[in-house]
C-alpha cells in the first residue's frame, strides 16, 4: 500500500508542476507606443471591431509583448500603466484581459488585449 502511494505521488508529482507553469507565462516587451485610451468596458472585441474611443484625448501606453507562442499587443486602461521595456515579464492571462506584476508590486495591472498573432 505504502509502495502504490509513493508511485502515485512521484508521478503525479511532474503533472502538478507542469500545470502551475501554464498558469502563468513570461515574454518581452518589445515595443511601446502611445495611443487613444479605451473606455472601461471596451475591450478585445470593441477594438477588433473598431469602435469608438473616449473622447476626453488621453493617451494610454500600448505594448507589443513577444511570448513564447503568441505576440500580444495590449494596451493599459490607464496612462499611468508603464511596463519597463526589454525585460523578461511574467503574466497570466484572465478572461479577456493580460494581468502583470510590475516591479513587484502589491496588484496586478491589467491590460486590454487588443490583438494576438501566432509566432512563426
């Protein structure tokens, strides 16, 4: 009995490991660029679809993030959302939105994601 549970664990063991790593991927931001903010409850489909921006003329730092398998381009809800650059960034992705850990803070930032290309 004691040997068919030490198996179990021991095998189990990488499928539990290997499930946390999915959960949370690291990339490169790339590139940075300023553009019109999104309102609160546009997100991936308003900006596939072209809708209407806010009006009230702030910008927002867009971002070109390089993953493992997937180019992200995403954009913060806010202009005070800035990623450093170069950098390798550890992220998760939630429902329609990315969440990153900026220089450890407290929160997670999140990031409208406003296109993903599969890497060649």
């Amino acid at each position: 009995m004691k040997r068919a549970l030490f198996c179990i664990v021991v095998f189990a063991f990488p499928v539990f490991l290997s499930a946390q790593d999915h959960s949370s991927q690291q990339g490169t931001i790339i590139r940075m660029r300023m553009t019109d903010c999104m309102g609160p409850q546009h997100g991936f489909m308003a900006a596939m679809s072209g809708a209407s921006k806010v009006e009230s003329g702030a910008l927002c730092p867009e971002y070109v993030l390089a993953g493992e398998k997937v180019v992200y381009i995403i954009s913060g809800k806010t202009s005070d959302q800035l990623i450093p650059l170069a950098e390798i960034t550890r992220f998760r992705l939630q429902k329609n939105e990315m969440l990153i850990r900026i220089d450890d803070a407290s929160k997670e930032s999140h990031f409208h994601i406003k296109a993903m290309v599969l890497r060649p």
